[in-house]
C-alpha cells in the first residue's frame, strides 16, 4: 500500500504544503515515485514526518529537529530539552504574572493600558497625562513610579486642574497668568506633600540629558503653547529666584 503526498498529509494531521516543507529542510526522505510520476509514500515517511510533529510539539525548533535527526538519540537530546524547559519556565511564569494583573485589574476596574500601580487612580486623567505616565514609565525607576502612583491616589481633581486640561491653544497672555496663580499653590503643596518627586530626574534610567530630551519632547507633543506657558508661569511663581 503507498500512498500520496495528499493522503500522507491527512494521515500525519497536517497540510501537503507542510510535507513539502519538510522535504526542503531535509526531514522527510524522497519517496519513490511511480511510472507516473506521482510520489509514492509508506509507512516509514508517515512515522518520520509523525516524529517531526511530535518534537516540533515539544517545542524544538526546526533547526533543532535537525540536528536531533542527523544525530540519533546521543545528539544532545538532554541539553537541548533542558534549554528548552528552562525557556518555557519563564514563558509560563511571564504568562503567570500576566494572568495575576489582569485579574487584578479585573477586580479593582480601571484602566488597562497604564502601568501598575496607576490602573485603579486613573479618574479624570486626561488623555495627555495617560500619556506622559507611560513616557515616564520608560525613563524614570520603579521608586520614582512608586511615588508618581502615591501622588496620583492622594491629589483630587480641582476647578483648576480641569481649565488647566481644558485651556485653549490661543488663550490670552491675562487668562494664562490668573489660571497661573490659581495653580501654583496647589503645584506647591504637591511638591511639598510628596518631596520623593523633587527630584525625579535623578533617578531616571537615562542620565539627566537623556531623559530631559524625552520629556522635554513628550510635553511639546502633549500639551498645546497656552499650556506649556502656564506651566512655565508656574515655575516662575515657585520659584522667583530662578528668573
């Protein structure tokens, strides 16, 4: 009994494109073929490519298989199949702690496309400012994140945090500078409340230049000229000696 590439196929539980493949990468020897032409496979090829199957579902790599195959059973096996086990280890333990956050985030609602521990004190964030906290996740350590978060958990929305979100890209120098000292004793008892952001920069993953440069560009993409300029006006305020 032979039979074809098709039915060789149907009876490994895979494609003729597959047995092809397999031809090509050296896996599965040439049958015989008939006067015909057509490729006449038996039992050994259906246990060869069964064999393939079985150790590509263990995970080794074509590659891998190869090697396997050329080799016979003293071909590494054992190494082979311990990087393999230790690389599924951390593939299961990332898969773990994924699983371990969505349930947490499931439970306590909130956002899901903001880092860990700003999931559950995203209300009333604006767009831009889910944005920087993703900026910042990237340069700043896991500390200065930590105190972000706190700081995030304690601070309330105001009237003025809200027109600050609000502004207009082409409000006048006036409105700038009332909502300017309108904020600023709230940006103070911030700072005061939470002295762990003082510094932030210094405790970035990048050096003071690189991550001034990010951030730096970051606020000129998020936030419009009237805002960046209360900002500013702000600064000015806190910290008169500086001009």
């Amino acid at each position: 009994m032979v039979w074809s590439t098709r039915r060789l196929a149907e009876l490994a539980g895979t494609t003729v494109k597959t047995v092809r493949y397999y031809h090509a990468r050296g896996l599965l020897d040439e049958p015989e073929r008939a006067s015909n032409g057509y490729k006449q496979y038996g039992a050994t090829h259906l246990v060869q490519l069964l064999r393939v199957q079985r150790l590509s579902g263990l995970g080794l790599s074509l590659n891998q298989i190869v090697d396997f195959v050329d080799g016979g059973e003293d071909s590494g096996t054992d190494r082979v199949l311990g990087e393999l086990d230790d690389e599924l280890a951390v593939a299961i333990s990332r898969l773990q702690r994924m699983r371990a956050e969505l349930a947490r985030v499931r439970h306590r609602g909130g956002s899901i496309d903001l880092p860990r521990g700003f999931d559950s004190g995203d209300a009333g964030l604006s767009e831009a400012d889910r944005a920087l906290i993703l900026i910042y996740s990237r340069v700043y350590d896991e500390s200065t994140m930590a105190a972000l978060s706190e700081m995030l958990l304690s601070v309330e929305r105001t009237a003025e945090s809200d027109e600050f979100d609000r502004l207009h890209a082409d409000a006048d120098g006036q409105a700038r500078q009332d909502l300017a000292e309108r904020y600023a004793p709230q940006i103070d008892k911030i700072r005061r409340d939470h002295p762990g952001l003082e510094s932030p920069v210094a405790h970035s993953r990048h050096g003071v230049d690189g991550t001034d440069t990010v951030l730096r560009q970051a606020f000129e993409e998020l936030y419009n000229g009237a805002q960046l300029d209360v900002l500013a006006r702000v600064q000015k305020i806190l910290h008169p000696e500086r001009r």
